[in-house]
C-alpha cells in the first residue's frame, strides 16, 4: 500500500505543479513587437501574443542575447542587436501590407523577433499567403518570414500558431 500512496502523492504534486505554472503571470517581458494588421474576417482564431512566465524570461535570456548579437558580429546588422530592428520593422510590415492592396479581405497579425517577422491569421487561399510572405520578405530589414496564416475552412491545414486565452 506504501508504493500506490508514494505514486499517488507524486502525481498530486505534479499535478499542483502543473496548475501552478500556468497560473504565473505571462508578460511581454522582451517587449516583442506584435500588431494586427488586417481584420476582415470574422472568426479568425486570435493568436496568442509573445507571452512568458519570470522563469521563461530567464531562460531565454542568455539565448536571445547571444542570437541578437550574433547578427552584428558577422557583419550582417549594423545595429549591435538584430531584437533593436523589430520595433522598426513590423510597423512598416503593417504599413505595407494594408497599403498593398491584395491583402484587405484577411486578418493578419505581425509579431517581429530578431528582424525575423511570423504571419500569423486568416487568408482567403494558400496562394494569398504564400503572396503575403513573398511581399513582406521584400520589406526593408526583414530578415526572414515565418509563415503561419490559416485558411478557414481547409480541414487538411488546421491553425498552426498558439490561440490567445480568453482575458489575453
């Protein structure tokens, strides 16, 4: 009986682990750059922003800072840290993309890390999308485009990106 109440109780703690870590308080601690460019259709599942927990923050720290400065020391920024780029950038990226003309009819939103911009959102096609990252790829400082744009309706292609929590 000893062993099922050890196992028993270590599944509790894990389990009040567990609670307890998704109940840290989750923050833009990076100040990552995240907007909505578009909103034209309705129903579009709202990604969750750049959200971390004081223990994310710390982990990730060491690696965002060497990633970051690894861009300057090879030459290709000529700022000291690619992360000072984002805040330029997705501003234009969403300038650009309402500006476009193409791109009215979808709900888009633009997160930039590292001069590195992921779409995430609702298209009308797989084509639309694939327009999307062409043209923002095309944007001054825009390293890379991650692509996470969904289309409504495709079974074979559900949402790729993490949903906003209701009260995010």
């Amino acid at each position: 009986m000893g062993g099922r109440t050890k196992r028993f109780s270590c599944s509790i703690a894990l389990l009040l682990a567990c609670a307890a870590a998704q109940a840290q308080p989750r923050t833009n601690a990076f100040d990552d750059p995240f907007v909505q460019a578009t909103s034209a259709m309705a129903g579009c599942p709202v990604p969750e922003g750049p959200l971390y927990t004081a223990e994310e923050v710390r982990a990730l720290a060491h690696i965002r800072a060497q990633h970051g400065g690894s861009c300057y020391r090879s030459g290709r920024c000529r700022l000291p840290n690619s992360y000072q780029y984002d805040a330029e950038i997705v501003p234009r990226v969403r300038q650009f993309i309402r500006e476009d003309g193409r791109f009215g009819e979808t709900s888009v939103w633009v997160l930039g890390q590292r001069r590195i911009v992921t779409l995430m959102g609702c298209v009308r096609s797989v084509e639309q999308g694939r327009a999307l990252e062409q043209a923002v790829g095309l944007v001054d400082d825009v390293m890379g485009v991650v692509n996470l744009l969904h289309v409504p309706g495709d079974a074979a292609a559900p949402v790729s990106y993490p949903l906003a929590q209701p009260g995010n």
